[in-house]
C-alpha cells in the first residue's frame, strides 16, 4: 500500500470586489487629460516668467535659464498629474496610468507655446521638436511612475477589528 502525498494548498490569487476593479480602471483613462492639464498649467507659467520678450539681445546665462525653465515645466506638469492621481491598485494599472500621463504630457507645450508655427522653419526644426515632445513624454511617465513607487506613497492596511460601537 502507498502512502498518500500530503496536500499542499497555493495561496488563492487576491481577488478584488468588482467595485475596486471598475473604480480602478477608471484612473488610466483620466491619466492623459490630466497629464495634458497639469503640463499646460506649468508650461503656462513657465512661459509668463521666462517672459515674452526673449531675444537673441539676452545675456548667455539669462538665456539658458529662460530655456531650462521651459524644458522642466512640462515635466514639473507630470509630477502635479501624478500627485493628482491616486496610486492604481495594481500593476498594470499603475503602467496603462503612467503611459497616459506621458501622453498627455507633450500637448501643454503644443497649446502654450504654439508649436504649430515650427513648421514653417523646416523638417529638421520639425524633427526636433517632436524628439523633444517624444522625450517630455517619456520623462513625464517615468517621473510618474517613479513618485507612485515611492514608499511614503504605500498606505498599509490591516484586518484588525473596527473600534468597539458606543
């Protein structure tokens, strides 16, 4: 007669209510707007303090700070996204909200700054600037999903019981 093989039970995946799974999903979808908002507020304000009347008259250092202010506003827009909204539930989630955001991201420059005259200098103009749109996306997701990867940002949760009822 053989022995039998003892058992071993896998631990059951987590299962999520269907409410957490809908309200999840929700947050990749308002992740684009929200990046496209958060980098226009940004490249908006950058663009009020660098000033309108930026010329090549500007001394070297004023210029370069007036350029650099421009390149991190839409940047700064992805944190403010980010810090908007909340951290995803899961993975994948947190990568389908991350991905938005860095779509998102390139259209705050398009809307303040009128990218849409670059054209008339150019393909190479034109090539460049949509490496530079095409980075300022990549940036601002990774700046996303780095701030959701934070610990500070993790909130723990117990099962303890409730407080006694009064």
């Amino acid at each position: 007669m053989t022995t039998p093989e003892p058992l071993v039970r896998q631990p059951a995946p987590p299962r999520w209510p269907p409410a957490r799974r809908a309200r999840g999903a929700v947050w990749p979808a308002l992740a684009v707007p929200a990046g496209a908002a958060g980098a226009t507020l940004t490249t908006a304000i950058a663009a009020a303090v660098a000033g309108s009347q930026a010329d090549l008259a500007l001394q070297p250092v004023e210029l370069t700070l007036r350029v650099a202010l421009l390149l991190a506003a839409p940047c700064a827009g992805a944190l403010l996204a980010a810090v908007a909204i909340p951290r995803p539930a899961t993975p994948a989630a947190g990568r389908l909200t991350a991905a938005g955001i860095g779509l998102g991201v390139p259209f705050g420059p398009l809307v303040v700054l009128r990218l849409d005259r670059v054209v008339r200098f150019g393909a190479a103009t034109t090539a460049l600037t949509l490496g530079v749109l095409a980075v300022w996306g990549l940036v601002g997701a990774v700046l996303a999903a780095g701030w959701w990867a934070r610990p500070a940002r993790r909130a723990e949760r117990t099962e303890l019981p409730g407080p006694p009822p009064p």
